[in-house]
C-alpha cells in the first residue's frame, strides 16, 4: 500500500469509516501476525495478541497521529500487550509457587505435630517486605540496623514495617 493511499484510509478511519479501517487493519494483519509469531515464539499466542491488537487499534484510531508509521503504531501496542502479558504470566507464576510452598510448610507442620500453623498463614497473609522483616527480627532474632542493611533500607523503614507487620499479625490471629 503506498504512503498517500495509507494516508487517505487512515484519516477515513478516523473519521468513521468502518470500511476504511477494515481495509487498513486487513493489510497490516498478516504483518501483525508475523511479528507477533517472533517474539512470542508461540503461534497462537501470536493470534490472540493480533486479536487485541485489533481491537485496540479500532478503539483508539482517533489517537493516532502520523508521527510514525501505522504498521509502528500497531506494532508499538502489540508489544506492549506482550510485555503486559508477560508480566501477569510472572505474577500468577509467583502466586502459585508461594502458594505451593505454603501447602508444604502445613504439610511440614503437621506432619512435626508443629501448632503454629495459624501463624503460618497469618505471615502468608502479609506482604514480602513486613513478612521478611518481622521474621528476619523475631525468628533470627537481627537488631533494626542488620535488617536494614539486609534489605538495603533505612532502619527506620525497618521498624515500621516489623510494627505494621506485628499490628496485622494479631488482627489476623485474633480473628
């Protein structure tokens, strides 16, 4: 498609031409794909990516300026949907493995006749940084300053975490 004729369509797109965003969307599709295909290295990855890529492309067609090329703007939303991506795959990934080392810690619990698996699950209900802090503090028994160094954060943070951390603890344990 030449530059003039990319143009013409993308300016009738904006306008509300549904057929002219159809034919631009289906000239830069098999590109999308391609594209898509090699960074992903998953092929039906790839489609669903397209696919939303898409769609974001009909929804903000309006926000397009012609600063760059179309096939750059769709290829700049199609990476930043991977990234997205990418990163909630990481998060449910974390999740999952807290939550299977969790069920080993009870399992681990029970199995040494342990009763403080109450607390177990009250500590996995804080965030990393007060649970790192009130265990580096009240299981390994380190003064404010260690912790901080550990951490790499000011001894005060450090208190006020393990403080935080501590007032969540009971609220959890009480109820």
């Amino acid at each position: 498609m030449q530059d003039s004729e990319e143009s013409r369509l993308i300016e009738q797109a904006q306008g509300g031409d549904k057929q002219a965003l159809q034919l631009l969307l289906q000239t830069h599709y098999t590109f999308l794909v391609k594209y898509l295909v090699k960074i992903t290295l998953q092929p039906y990855l790839a489609e669903d990516l397209a696919q939303e890529t898409m769609l974001r492309c009909m929804e903000k067609i309006r926000l397009y300026h012609d600063k760059s090329r179309f096939s750059t703007w769709m290829m700049t939303i199609a990476s930043r949907l991977f990234i997205d991506y990418t990163r909630k795959q990481k998060r449910e990934r974390l999740l999952l493995e807290q939550e299977q080392s969790m069920r080993k810690l009870k399992w681990q619990g029970h199995q040494g006749g342990e009763t403080c698996m109450e607390i177990w699950e009250a500590l996995a209900a804080l965030d990393e940084e007060r649970r790192v802090s009130v265990i580096l503090k009240h299981y390994y028994g380190y003064a404010y300053e260690e912790i901080g160094e550990i951490l790499g954060i000011p001894a005060g943070t450090v208190k006020s975490r393990v403080h935080n951390g501590l007032k969540a603890l009971r609220k959890e344990l009480e109820a």
